[in-house]
C-alpha cells in the first residue's frame, strides 16, 4: 500500500486562507490532490487539517480528511516532522501499514505526475528512507555577502571572491514540494530528511516555494507559461 499526506492548516499567515484560496480558477489545494489522483501512485490520499473549509474543499476534489489534526499540531510551531508523524500513525491505525508514503505539501500547483514517479523510483532504487526534489542556487553562496549592523556588507568566504562560478560547488535548497519515505523508518527516526536520503533536480520553472504575494504571483506566471507551452 501507499498513501499520500496533505498537511494543510486553516491558519496561515502570511497569505490568509492560503490553502483554500483561488489560483487561477479552483482553490490551490486542488491542484495537489487532482496530480496525486492522476498519478495512480495512491491508494490513499490523505489531507491532515484542523479546518473545516479545508476539509470540504479537499473531499470535493477527491481526497480523504479522515482525522481531524490536533490544535497543537495546528499552529506556527509546529514541525512538517511532527505533522505527518502524527498523520502516519493515524493512517496506520486506519488502513494498515503501507510500503510507502508521501507528504505533499497542498499550494503545489507546478507539481507533476512525472516528479513524483522519479521521486518513488529513485528511493526504491536506491534503498533510500527519503526522497525529495531540489533546486539549485542561481548564484555561488561562497560570494554571498553578510551585512554587519545590518548596514556594512562583507564577504561570507573572502578567499573565495575572485574565484569563477564554475570552479565553486553547485548548491542546492530544498523544493518545498514533495517527500517521499518509508513510514516505519520515519517512526523511528523522527525525521524526513534521514541520513540515507535521496535527492533529484528539479529545474527553477517546475516549482514555486508559495510564501508571500510576490511567491503567489511568480507561480501563476509560471503555471500560466507551462500551460501555454502545452507542458
């Protein structure tokens, strides 16, 4: 068996209502929960949420809200970690043990069937308790300045300054899209990104980390570019 996790709260800050809010037509979660349908990779798919909006919406497009998350799994300090920890041991108790699991995170409107599959691909490939996508810095951090007093800039790695961008190491930050893992190895470490993780690539225009406006309306823009494009 495998299953899919939404962990989706009613309370986000930043961009009020994030979840349940309008992109480009249909509430954002929706996106999240049609690819993962789409993809044929669940027997499951589960939206973890203390809301009750949320709850509708999700079981509108498809998904199932069988729990309802604890208020101290709700708010601004709650961990990913904590959340789908919680999430497995509710759906373990419900459907059983599975072989496989997936958070997804829900204002994922980029995320594809095909990243998916290469994600669950390359962690049973490879023996690995995680897997997740990742970006590449656009500019080399060893050049990234520092501001003293929040005023005078200084060089993070001064040794480095003269050095030409192909000879410093590619870098890469977390996509903030999917994760694949095992649920008992998760259970017992307490954690998914775990010491035998996996990564793959993702480039820029296939994924949008959703956190402010401007996040908002850079993934619209590219959303609405990747359908013109036919991709």
């Amino acid at each position: 068996m495998r299953y899919a996790v939404i962990p989706a709260r009613g309370a986000s800050k930043r961009i009020p209502r994030k979840n349940v809010r309008d992109f480009l037509g249909k509430p954002i979660i929706a996106y999240a929960i049609e690819t993962l349908s789409r993809s044929g990779l669940f027997d499951h798919i589960v939206v973890s949420t203390d809301d009750p909006e949320i709850s509708e919406v999700s079981r509108s497009h498809g998904a199932d809200v069988p729990f309802v998350r604890p208020a101290e799994l709700s708010d601004d300090h709650a961990s990913t970690d904590a959340v789908v920890i919680h999430a497995v041991e509710q759906v373990q108790a419900l459907f059983g043990a599975a072989e496989a699991a997936c958070c997804v995170y829900p204002a994922n409107p980029l995320l594809t069937v095909e990243q998916l599959r290469q994600g669950l691909d390359l962690m049973v490939e490879t023996g690995a308790s995680s897997a997740f996508p990742v970006v590449r810095y656009e500019f080399p951090i060893e050049q990234a300045l520092v501001l003293e007093d929040g005023l005078r800039p200084r060089f993070r790695a001064p040794e480095l300054v003269d050095a030409r961008s192909q000879d410093l190491p590619v870098h890469y930050h977390d996509a903030g899209m999917f994760y694949w893992f095992v649920p008992q190895r998760l259970l017992e470490s307490g954690r998914l990104f775990m010491d035998d993780s996996v990564v793959f690539e993702v480039p820029a225009e296939r994924c949008q980390d959703i956190n402010t406006p401007d996040d908002w309306a850079i993934a619209e823009l590219k959303y609405q570019r990747l359908l013109a494009s036919g991709q």
